[in-house]
C-alpha cells in the first residue's frame, strides 16, 4: 500500500463506503495522514454520508467529497498531487460501446503521468451464475429494479404503482449483457400533473430499465488501445468472476 502514500484517492460513482473502507482498512493510520480521499458522485446524499462515516472510522484520513457528474466534470477534481482514480462496482457496464470508450478517452485525456486508474470489472461467468445474481431469492434485485418508478414518481408525481410490474432479467449473449425490464401484468394509464399527455400501457409490454454489460480479458486488453494507458496489474478471485485491473499512465496525451 506504500504506492498510495501522499497521493489523492478519487472514487468515481462512490456511492456509499462499503469498498473503500476495506482498502483504507489495509493501510496503516500513520499513512493515511499522508492520502486524501475524494469521493466523487451525482447524488448529495451518497457523498455526505460516506463522508460523514468514513471521518469516524478514519479520522487521520482528509476527505474532499465532490457532487458532480464523473463525465463531464472531471475538472472539478484537484490535479495538484498524483492521484489513484478508483472506478469500482462494474459501474462502467452500465455504459454503452460508444459511452465505454469516450469515458475512458476522456479520463485517461484528464490523467497525468504517474497517475493510476483502477477499474473494476464484471467478467463473462456462467450462465446459472449471471441468472441467479440478478433473480436472487430475496428479491433485492427485482426490488432495486422496480424502485426505478418511484423514483420516476418522486421527479414528475406520476402514479407508478410497482405491484403493477413483474421484475425480468436476463443475460443478452450477444450483447453480453444483463439486461433488466420490468413487464406490466395490467393495462395501465400513466399520468402526472406537468403533462397533459397520459402514458398508456398494455398487459406484457415492457420497460427496458437496465443493461449491465460483461466484460471479457480481450475487451479489457482493448482498453490500453483506447487509452493509451499501460495495464499495470490485474487482480481477480478464486473463480475468475471479477477482476481489477490497475492501468498507469505513463507519458503524456500527446507522446502516443
Ligand atoms: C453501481 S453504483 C456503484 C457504487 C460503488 N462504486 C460500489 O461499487 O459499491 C454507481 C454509483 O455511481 C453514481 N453515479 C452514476 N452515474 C454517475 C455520474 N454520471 N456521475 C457521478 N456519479 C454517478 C451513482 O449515484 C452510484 O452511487
């Protein structure tokens, strides 16, 4: 852990503290006086109470919580020292193609040499094992799933009901994606006071509401082409389900 010694920690979509906690937990107090951790997301709430959380687990550590969008606001997060930009969760599976490759062009553009990026990766696995994550038997995934009306319902007052919609998932082989909809078992008229239009919805018509795109080792290899940046480690677990993947940036933009 003594390459994080006197460098900026920056989280991108860090939502709550679960994973970096395990991280600071490896490093010894008398270093963290040294590191400044930076959280960066979209929702308030996340940064402020994983910052309020982590300052009691870790008082030695700084915290710098940024609300912003991590594409297109990268310039919010200070560039003084070197930084170690973490980009955990699989996160980046939420993204298209195209998104992939112009957010970590953009990132890598944003990086300076000595700057490291560490990105973490859902990989191709077993059929029965993608299935099962996504339908699990206590349901917090159709739950995370059908929670997308509510939250619909909390921006324009709509009158989403979720018991109205059956949770689906399923793995896309030839998009190798994890794609999630949510199936109306009635027919339904959607309104909200801002619109004078009604949505109108008929019994099995879905809502494509999620892709969660899986990665495999070619694709990551592709991404020191895409970026520039050299792939500097790769970590994974006992079934080679996940894997992080530590990149560096070597020379500047303009020296490839
Ligand atoms: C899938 S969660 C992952 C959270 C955490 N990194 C983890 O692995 O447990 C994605 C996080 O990214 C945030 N997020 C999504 N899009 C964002 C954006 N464009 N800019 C900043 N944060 C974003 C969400 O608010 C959420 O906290």
């Amino acid at each position: 852990m003594s390459q994080l010694n006197n460098k900026d920690i920056v989280e991108l979509g860090s939502g709550d503290c679960s994973k970096i906690s395990i991280l600071l937990n490896s490093i010894p107090k008398y270093n963290l006086e040294n590191i400044s951790y930076i959280p960066v997301d979209v929702s308030q709430s996340a940064i402020q109470g994983s910052s309020e959380e982590l300052s009691e687990l870790f008082p030695e550590l700084s915290i710098n919580g940024i609300v912003a969008d991590f594409i297109n606001q990268l310039d919010l997060i200070p560039s003084e020292k070197k930084r170690i930009f973490l980009f955990l969760g699989s996160t980046l599976g939420n993204f298209t193609k195209e998104e992939v490759s112009k957010f970590l062009t953009e990132l890598s553009f944003k990086m300076n040499p000595g700057d490291s990026f560490l990105l973490g990766i859902d990989l191709v696995k077993p059929l029965m094992i993608l299935h099962n994550a996504y339908n699990d038997s206590q349901n917090i995934t159709a739950m995370f799933n059908k929670n997308i009306l509510n939250v619909i319902n909390d921006i324009i007052d709509s009158d989403f009901n979720e018991n109205d919609f059956e949770h689906k998932a399923f793995f896309n082989k030839e998009k190798s994606r994890i794609e999630m909809h949510l199936i109306a078992n009635e027919d339904m008229i959607i309104t909200t006071p801002h619109s004078e239009s009604e949505i109108r919805i008929k019994k099995g018509e879905n809502i494509h509401t999620e892709n969660s795109y899986k990665f495999s080792y070619d694709q990551i290899k592709n991404f020191e082409k895409i970026t520039g940046l050299t792939i500097k480690e790769t970590y994974t677990d006992a079934n080679n389900w996940f894997v992080l993947v530590m990149f560096e940036k070597l020379n500047s933009h303009s020296d490839y």
